[in-house]
C-alpha cells in the first residue's frame, strides 16, 4: 500500500489532469477508506493545493496560485522525480566536502541521503533543510541568518548575502523554479535571484537540479545562463530536443533513474 503522502500526491496530479475528481473513484484507485480520502482532501485544501467541494475536490485556479508558489504545494508535485534527483546528486558529493543546499523541496532531497558520509561541512540559506541535516550529528551545519521568506522556508536578503561571501565552497545544489535554455535560470523572487548569484560567486561548481515541469520557462528575475553551470541533474522526462545545447555549452547532465 502506498504512503499518504504518495496518495496525495497522486490526488493533486489527477486534479492537475482532469481539473476535478470524486471521493468514489479516489476509493476505488486506491482502495482505502472514504474517511482516509476525506482527511486527505481537507488536509490539502487547509494548505491551498486544492478547492474541497461536495463529494470530491476540485483543481485552484492559476490566477489565484499566483507565480510564486510556496514550498507547501511544490512538496506534493513530482514527488518520484524529486526523489530520484536527490539521490543522484547526492552521489556527485565528495566526503570531506564544503557544499551548499539552495532553499527548495529537491534540494532537501539531497539532506535526506547524505548517510554515507562521514565528514561534511554544509551551507544552506533553507530552515527546513538545516532541520533535516540536524539528525546526521557529525556534519558540520550552518544556517545563513537574513530574513525569512515564508514561502519557502529560506532566509534572503542583504544578511543572507554579506554571510554566504565567508564561505568558499566546493559545491554549489541550486534549486530551480525556472529553466531556458535561451534564458537560464530564473525565480519568481528578486531577492532570491540576488542571494542564488552570491552563492554562485562562492562556489567552485554550480550543478542545478530540477524535475522536467520547470524546463523551458521563464520568471521574472534571472539568476545565471546556461553557461554559468557545470552540471544539471534532472529525470527521464527532461526534453531530449534540449540535450545538444546543454553539451555545446559544456554542461553535463545527469539523467536519474526513478523507482517503481
């Protein structure tokens, strides 16, 4: 039987497909109780992943999401993918390594399998991924100070920026709202934008990662070009047509096998 948190994440899936679903196809897809469903669907409308109605749920509006969507819903979407990302990237780390987490629920994917490691010193502007690091002891954690930015759980700003220039590191896991190949990267938030081209400057290699659903767009504020990274660590479903422009500007891409 699959975990609620996978159960909800198909839910929200569906709803993005098909814009509304019932409580008697969800019991019959998954074979649990209609309290379970029920739970889940108000659990997810409490957090705005969803319009609970009568018998069901409903998909919220675009126009009511907004641009900048917060860390809350984004744990829900692509759960598989995120997975396999973390685990890859956590693969390209060295032990004895200064590496630094960028705020983001792919890049906390990286937090949760560092367990072979002995020895790591890790950087990260993410309250939630320095919680989650707490529980190896034997790493070195720094939590950069700056205000919080409530969406995701990360500290930004001019703080933020004067504390991560103290640092040199080896490895710069840059989580991704938006990626173009014409474009780089970019974010929804400025000040964001700003601290993630401060951590650029204080890190040896710039691996970006990122599921196939943030490919081939654009927010409002640039971050880096394509040029500007070293590796990309993405799934299956990245766009094969973009796999040429990433080998002619030199950055090689990680491709992570997901599990059934």
């Amino acid at each position: 039987m699959i975990s609620s948190k996978e159960r909800r994440a198909t839910i929200l899936q569906l709803i993005s497909q098909k814009s509304r679903v019932s409580i008697s196809e969800l019991k019959e897809m998954f074979n649990v109780s209609e309290v379970s469903l029920r739970k889940d669907l108000n659990t997810m409308h409490n957090a705005r992943l969803l319009t609970r109605t009568r018998g069901g749920a409903m998909k919220i509006p675009d126009t009511e999401r907004g641009y900048d969507i917060p860390i809350s819903t984004k744990r829900y979407e692509n759960v598989r993918e995120k997975e396999g990302i973390g685990k890859l990237a956590a693969s390209l780390i060295n032990d004895g390594e200064t590496i630094l987490l960028d705020s983001g629920t792919t890049t906390f994917e990286i937090a949760r399998n560092l367990h072979r490691f002995k020895n790591l010193t890790i950087v990260t502007n993410a309250i939630n991924i320095a919680l989650e690091l707490q529980k190896y002891e034997r790493f070195m954690v720094i939590l950069l100070g700056g205000h919080v930015r409530a969406s995701s759980l990360s500290m930004v700003g001019p703080l933020a920026e004067s504390n991560i220039k103290s640092f040199y590191c080896d490895k710069l896991f840059l989580g991704v709202d938006s990626f173009s190949v014409n474009a780089g990267i970019s974010t929804p938030n400025l000040e964001e934008a700003n601290l993630n081209q401060t951590m650029i400057s204080m890190s040896k290699e710039i691996i970006a990662v990122f599921d196939y659903s943030k490919c081939q767009k654009r927010s409002f504020a640039h971050i880096c070009d394509l040029e500007d990274l070293d590796a990309i660590v993405s799934d299956r479903r990245f766009p094969s047509r973009l796999k040429p422009d990433l080998k002619k500007a030199g950055v090689q891409l990680h491709i992570a096998n997901l599990e059934d």
